[in-house]
C-alpha cells in the first residue's frame, strides 16, 4: 500500500511535469514517507526537483502550535535556505507574493475526514488563489482514517468560515484528493488540479477500515494523537464548542465525550443509554476521571465519559460520533437542565455567531439538544436527509 508521496518518490515519470517548474510543499508533521522521512527532506533530495517553498497550515509546518487559533510566523528554512509562509498567521489564504514563489503546489498533508478539520478549508482556499493564474495545484493523496460513512448535516449557506469549506456533511468520507475534485467541480474553478493516487487503499476492509495497520500513525495536530481520535473526531469536535473540557491538556485529548466538575458521569451515561441506545453501538463508552494540564477545567478533577472506538468494541458501520456527541450534550441538558453548556467566544475568528453552531455549519443540532420536546428521531430525520443527498452528490468523485 502507497499513499500518494511514496508513489511520486519512487516513480519518476509522476516527477516529469515538475521539470523545470519552481515547486513549493503544502506540509505538516504527518507528511512523511513510508519510511518516516518528512516529505520536505524527501523531495529536497531529488535532483529533478526544484524545490522552492514551504507552506504550513493551522498549527504550524512542524505542528509545534498545540492550540487552536495560535498563530504561526513566516520563516526562513533552515535547512534548505526557502522561505516557509504560515497559512494560519497573518493570513489564512495565500497571498499574491506566496502564489508567485512556484509554479506547482504539492498538497501532502494527513486529514482526518472531518469538514471542521482546517486542512480541508486550507485546501479549497489553495485552489481559488491558483483559480485563473495558471498554476498547478497536486494534492499527494493520503487515506481519510474514518473511511467512508457520512454523518451529520450540511453546512447552510452563509454559513462558510475556516471550519466550514462548502456544503458538506461534519463526516464526509472523502479524501483529501476527492475532496479537491468536488472543489473544483462546485465551485467552477479554473486551476490545473491534479491527484496523485494512492496505491492500495481499501477503505471498507478491516481492521483498520480506511487506516491502513502497515502505517505508523503520526500526529497531523498535537491533538490528532491516535487512530482511535480521528475516528471519534467528527462527534468530539464539537465539545470546542461546549464549556466541557474535550480532554484537552491530557494524554488523550478528543477521545472524549465530555469533562466536567459538575457533571455526574455516571448519570449522563445512564440518561444517555434512555434515549437513543442505538446512537452509542459501534464503540465502548467508559467512564473516567482527568485532570487538566491546561484549558477548560485546568487542574480540576472532571468526570468524563471516554470514546473507545478500537479493538474487538469498534463496529465500524454501526459507529456513529457526531449522533453519540450530540447524545451527550441532550443526556447533560437533562439531567442539568440549566447547565451553561454552550461556549460564547469567537470561534476561528467568527465573533456575531455562537461557537457550537459554527462548528456545525447551523443551529439546528443546538436547537434539538435546546429543545425538551425533540427527540432522537427529529435529529435523525434532519441529519439522515442530509447524508443521503452528499452520498449522491459525492459518488462521482470517489477515485478508490
């Protein structure tokens, strides 16, 4: 099995189109090669490459940003003595001058097949700055570790930010290749876009069901920490959004459904298996005790429900984050009915609209937890529709 990066190394008849053409690396820490050499070293390397940039997104180049909305500098490598811009500093969209330092844009970096996750929007906004200039834009495809299912509701018109690309459910089940055809096709641009394929992926077989076992993991953020994360991620994300710790300044951040105080664990759980105990199948749920390091609920003792999606209790079509997420947050609101649940800050730099529904692309997931009336099946009905409509407008885009 070979992700894109190791196809373009090894076969240099992919390499052709770069002769002669100044090339610039989209990267993270994730972007190595099978045998851990960081994509920026391996390309460096090749005589018939003429490396000329560096691009890091959210979190740094080399991933040393461990917050969100912390941002990171422009620099000079170095190493190779090429500038490295920050596509989460003073900018999120290349700039003109960034554009004009090459000619192709090599697009490696690991995603975790979540709309929220910021590489996907930082791809879309690499494609408009090439729309019409002529330049090439190469997405080195990777595999989307959460495989293939869809989950939750699309983003609404007007609803776009950093954290919402387009009209697309919180779990896709595209890779970031796929997804760079679907930009392009639904936003009509004009750009020389091209994937170099993987070799192998079989997203639907398991165990890994879309996380090939012969790859070390390595984490695309700091708090991308394992497998057992990205699969959990479309649903944890959301607690970004809650005055919950998502387990932040622990080992195993995001593998959690909640933290808190002044929650009673146990209870939630017990109210969540009330209400839609086909919401919870596919994965463990256990409850724990954490101290935060840092963050929400800093060196406070939290009861916390953790998310085991892995091992003999992973069920991979049954699983489903972002309904078990949303479950949580309706178990917590009525056991605690005037609970503060929901964070007011300016999420990814949005200031006029609340945090949990920036993240979800709409209110309607905080209006149904908000809601004593609505049950499971109202969210279902809404969410159910939703995937249904992406799973068609996807099928063309699939390469795997």
């Amino acid at each position: 099995m070979k992700f894109g990066i190791d196809r373009l190394l090894a076969d240099k008849s992919l390499r052709a189109p770069l002769a002669g053409r100044r090339v610039a690396l989209v990267a993270h820490p994730a972007s190595v090669t099978e045998g851990l050499v960081h994509s920026l070293d391996a390309l460096a390397s090749l005589p018939d490459v003429n490396l000329a940039a560096a691009f890091g997104p959210q979190h740094g180049l080399k991933g040393d940003k461990q917050d969100n909305m912390v941002e990171t500098a422009d620099e000079l490598d170095p190493t190779y003595g090429i500038p490295v811009f920050s596509l989460y500093g003073e900018v999120r969209r290349p700039t003109a001058r960034m554009m004009d330092s090459a000619d192709v844009f090599l697009f490696d970096l690991q995603d975790l097949g979540c709309r929220i996750y910021t590489f996907v929007t930082t791809l879309l906004y690499l494609l408009e700055a090439a729309h019409g200039t002529g330049k090439a834009v190469w997405v080195l495809d990777r595999p989307n570790p959460a495989g293939r299912p869809i989950e939750g509701t699309t983003l609404l018109h007007g609803w776009e930010s950093f954290v919402g690309a387009g009209p697309m459910p919180m779990r896709h089940g595209l890779t970031l290749g796929e997804l760079g055809h679907w930009f392009v096709a639904h936003f009509n641009l004009d750009v020389d876009y091209r994937v170099i394929e993987m070799e192998g992926w079989q997203p639907e077989q398991g165990p890994g069901f879309g996380w090939p076992e012969s790859r070390i993991w390595v984490n695309p953020s700091p708090n991308a920490a394992s497998l057992n994360m990205a699969r959990a991620y479309a649903g944890t994300v959301m607690i970004e959004g809650a005055t919950l710790s998502e387990g932040r300044g622990t080992t195993r951040p995001l593998e959690v459904l909640f933290g808190a105080p002044d929650v009673d664990a146990k209870a939630v759980h017990a109210e969540m298996r009330r209400i839609a105990p086909q919401w919870m199948q596919g994965a463990a749920i256990r409850e724990c005790w954490f101290e935060p390091t840092f963050h929400k609920h800093a060196r406070m003792l939290c009861g916390a429900l953790m998310v085991h999606a892995e091992g003999a209790f992973y069920d991979h079509a049954a699983f489903r984050p972002w309904r078990l997420q949303a479950l949580a947050f309706k178990a917590i609101r009525n056991v605690y009915p005037d609970y503060p649940l929901w964070r007011d800050f300016p999420y990814e730099y949005v200031f006029d609209k609340l945090a949990i529904d920036v993240i979800n692309g709409g209110p309607a997931l905080r209006q149904w937890v908000d809601d004593a009336g609505a049950g499971a099946a109202d969210l279902d009905a809404v969410a159910t529709h939703d995937e249904q409509a992406w799973a068609e407008t996807r099928r063309r885009f699939l390469l795997y």
